[in-house]
C-alpha cells in the first residue's frame, strides 16, 4: 500500500527504461464471430508521437482501450516494459495502469470536484485510499500539480470545479491529470473531437510540447488527417479492424486516404 | 412552389384522424366498465350502518366542540419532552438508516456489484424493509428490547433501510461512466475509485435522500407511542384513552407544527446545499 515514489525526478529516472510497446497478434471481439481488431501486429518506439487515424468504428479506440486494458483482448499480445499487460490482473494491473496515462474525448474529469482533486486524481494509483480519503496527499504531488497548472495555462484555477471549465480547459485539465501519473506512456483517445479546431490545435500542441519535454511516448487517435499530419512522429491508418497504412505523415498519400477512408468525393 | 399546390396531391388521400382506434375505443369503454362494477361491489361489501353514517355530522361537531378550547398548557406538562424524544427517534433512526443502508445499495447497484445474485439478494433486503410498516416494525422491536425509544428509533431505521438503499443505488447506477474509466485508467484501487469517482457524483443525491427521508421519520415516528414505542404518539395515546380531547387537539397541532417546520427546513437546506 506504501507506493510513495512521488519524487518528480522518478519520472527522468524511469526514462532510461525502454518504453516502446509491442502489440503481437492482437485480436478483439465484442460479439463472437464479429472482430473489431483482427491480428494486429505494432511496435511502437519508446518516443514520439504515433497518430492512429482511420473512419468512425474501425477498431481505433478499441486498440487504444486494450492497451490498458479498459477494453479486455480476445487474444494476443501486448508487451510494455517488459510486462504482457494482456496477462495482468489486480493489483499488477492496476500497477502497470498507473504508469500509462489516458486523456479522453470527453475529458472525463470529475466535474463535482475542484481542479486540483481532479489533478491529485492521477496520483490515486500511487497514494493509498486512507490519504485520498482524508485529502492527505504528499506535499510533493501538490508541488508537482501547480507546476503542471502552471504548464497547462491554469494556474489560477486550482480550486475551481471543473464544471464550471470550458471544453479546452477541461482538456488542459485531463492532460495535466495523466501526466501527474508520471506516465511512461501516454494515450489520447480522440482528445480534440469534441473541440473547436482553434482549440483543438492548442490541445494537440500542448500534448505534443509537454510529452516531448518528458520524453514520453504519445499514441493518440484522431479523427483529424491535418492534425496528425502536423504533429505526429508516425501515423498508423487504420481500416475494417486492420493497420493499412504505417509510416511517417509525409509518406501520407491521398491513395493512402481513399485506402483508409474509402471514396475520393470528400478530399 | 406555394403551399397550396404542395398539398394538393395528398388531399385526395382519406385524412380522417381519430386519437384511438375502435380496438383501443372498447378497452376504453371496458375500463370504465370495469371502475364502476368495482364501485358498487365495494359500497354493498363495506357494510354501512345506516345510523351511524346519519349521526356522523352532529359526531364530528361534537368532537370538535370537547376539543375547544384546546389544552395549551399541557405543551409544557405532557408533551414538550416527547416531542423532543420524537424528533431523537426520527433524526437518530435516520443516521443509523444511513449507515445500514449504504452497504446493501452498493450491493444492490448493478454498476458497482456486478454479480446478479448478489444484486438480488440487496433487492431483497431493500424490498423487505420498505414492505413492513414502521408500525410494525417497532411492535416486532417492543417485543425485543421492551417499550420505550430505542425500539422507535430501531423502527425507524430499519423501515428507512429500503428507501435510502434503493435511491441509493438507484443514483450509483445513474452516474457518468467516464470519470470511474478515467481513474480506472490511472491504476486506482476501488475504495479510491468510490470515494473520487462515484461518491462525487451522487452525493447531491444522497444529502437529498437523508433530509427526505429524515422528514418522513419525523411524520412517522409520531405515531409510534401508539405501540409503545416512545415518543409523541404515547402522549397522544394517554390523552385519547382518558378522552382528554382538548389535550388530544394539542397533540395533534403540535405534530402539524413540527412537521410543517420540518418540511420546511429540509426544503430550504436542499435549495442551500445542492
């Protein structure tokens, strides 16, 4: 129960460690007979941004959910630090969840509860219930939340409920909130689908510069082909449960797009 | 293209409308049929005595007249400390409710129990507390501890388990999915999952639950004196059996008092707080 590595400097520590993550064979279905993810086979650097794009119900969230397991796999692989997180149950789950951050479309945050507690959120993996419960947290996870207000551009709003946040700021929020973990991995599930595209530009850039500064890896799905051609590393396209496409955004062709998209009357 | 042209073609199509069809007309018909049947087969079963329902006006103006003027000095003598103890029972009846009734709603909420027999069996003990009278209730706690306020406010509370237990879980399984996924994500355990992800999202819920139900208790156990469970309803009971009506009438103001500054505390604490 003690988990008290709190230290910020864990997180520069840890980054020795290889981060990259190998998908291998990775089958999903929610209903028998009818995959959603049929045999996919990823290796993804332990650095960078990697954009999975693809239409609307082709299997990218599912991909980035069985990754930290909000989504069970039917079958094979996913190893991460050593570790096949497909196989790990309890408190090994729950141990390997908390070094993989997750920011969501719909911010997820608590909206009855401040800024701040939505913050100290990404640290319940490590703190122990007794000190969520009594608001005990470590002084060194309130140090490491103001720092990270202060990146995000919220650092007046600490005390501030989150539903009284506008949809960029919740974002800012949850990013904030996955990067408390100290997370070895982060993974954006369609973050900026449910923002302006001014916004959506500022939360990509904002994601892409604090990831960086860390050197954490990024697996991002987006909806957008513009945003992941500016700030992804790598795009993976995905169509009908499968990867089509794979390489650098300058390799994107628009035959890559009719590929993954299908139809031409909308380029 | 005008209007007029635009429904031209479907004039020709029968346009008639009516709000029910002949099948849902004689259903309709059937019902009434039915209200009626039921009426008159009650009215012949209740066996009214005829004299005693020609006598009931001059009855109630005769009550009314042994209840004026109403015996307001014995608020200090009889009453004043049983209503104390009433309130005792409803707000300590209430607070042990709370604490019992937590537990089976997390049982009984399919979100957070995910085994059906176990959400059967909290349904049962939900569905048992409620169908048991708080009457009854405190008859069966008489009967075990003796007469007196510990058996109302045990009553109480085990009549009020059902109510809060099934709100309870009733908002547990109306909470928002995304911020129990976002701290699952984050590797927290589940008493840390309750406390930041769900209790958050219904404690507007539950704070309004606890003054409802407290309101109730309060109306309801001034009737447990009845059974001798202690309270108001004892006072009620003394002065009734002695035919002390005047002192009856005191009673029976003092619990409109009560319960109408209840109402309206609970009214104006909810407005407050959520």
């Amino acid at each position: 129960m003690s988990q008290t590595d709190t230290a910020p400097a864990a997180a520069t520590a840890a980054a020795g460690a290889d981060r990259s993550l190998t998908i291998r064979h990775l089958d999903k279905e929610y209903v028998r007979g009818k995959a959603v993810l049929r045999d996919i086979n990823l290796t993804i650097d332990g650095r960078g941004l990697t954009a999975i794009i693809g239409p609307s119900g082709t299997g990218k969230s599912t991909l980035i959910r069985c990754i930290n397991r909000l989504v069970e796999p039917s079958g094979g692989e996913i190893v991460f630090m050593g570790q096949d997180l497909a196989k790990l149950r309890g408190a090994a789950l729950r141990a390997a969840r908390r070094r993989i951050g997750m920011v969501f479309q719909e911010y997820n945050l608590v909206e009855r509860l401040s800024v701040m507690e939505n913050l100290l959120c990404g640290r319940l993996g490590y703190v122990p219930v007794w000190r969520a419960w009594l608001r005990r947290f470590p002084q060194a996870d309130i140090d490491a939340a103001f720092a990270l207000l202060d990146a995000v551009g919220l650092g007046d709003f600490a005390t501030r409920r989150a539903d009284a946040l506008s949809g960029g700021q919740r974002q800012r929020v949850g990013i904030a909130r996955a990067l408390m973990q100290q997370p070895d991995l982060l993974l954006a599930d369609e973050p900026t689908s449910s923002l302006d595209p001014k916004t959506s530009v500022e939360i990509m850039e904002l994601m892409a510069r604090l990831t960086g500064a860390r050197d954490i890896p990024v697996v991002v799905n987006i909806h957008n082909v513009e945003l992941a051609r500016r700030f992804a590393t790598r795009v993976i396209g995905m169509t009908g449960g499968r990867v089509v496409f794979d390489g650098p955004p300058a390799a994107l062709e628009p035959r890559h797009l009719t590929e993954i998209y299908g139809g031409e009357d909308w380029l | 293209m005008t209007p007029a042209q635009h429904a031209a073609p479907l004039a020709a199509v029968d346009r008639e409308w009516r709000r029910f069809s002949p099948r849902e007309r004689f259903a309709r018909w059937l019902v009434y049929l039915v209200a009626v049947a039921a009426i008159v087969w009650s009215v012949r079963t209740i066996d009214v005595i005829p004299e005693f329902l020609a006598d009931a006006p001059t009855q109630i103006v005769d009550l009314f007249q042994r209840m004026w003027p109403v015996d307001v000095a014995h608020y200090r003598r009889g009453i004043h400390d049983v209503l104390i103890e009433t309130l005792h029972i409803a707000t300590l009846g209430t607070i042990l409710a709370l604490g019992l009734a937590v537990p089976v709603g997390l049982l009984a909420a399919r979100n957070i129990t995910r085994s059906r027999v176990a959400n059967q069996f909290a349904q049962l003990i939900l569905v048992s507390s409620r169908s048991v009278n708080s009457l009854v209730w405190a008859l069966v706690f008489v009967a075990v501890f003796g007469p007196g306020a510990l058996a109302g406010a045990l009553a109480i509370a085990f009549r009020s388990i059902g109510f809060v237990g099934k709100l309870l879980a009733e908002a547990l399984e109306e909470t928002q999915r995304g911020p129990i996924e976002a701290l699952e994500a984050a590797g927290a355990p589940w008493g840390s999952i309750m406390l930041k992800g769900y209790w958050p999202q219904v404690q507007p819920a539950f704070i309004g639950i606890a003054l409802f139900r407290w309101d109730i208790n309060v109306r309801e156990s001034a009737v447990l004196g009845l059974v001798g469970a202690g309270g108001i309803g004892v006072a009620l009971d003394d002065a009734m059996n002695f035919f002390q009506w005047d002192r009856v009438a005191m009673v029976l103001l003092t619990i409109l008092v009560v319960v109408v500054i209840a109402e309206i505390l609970v009214t104006w604490i909810r407005r407050r707080i959520i």
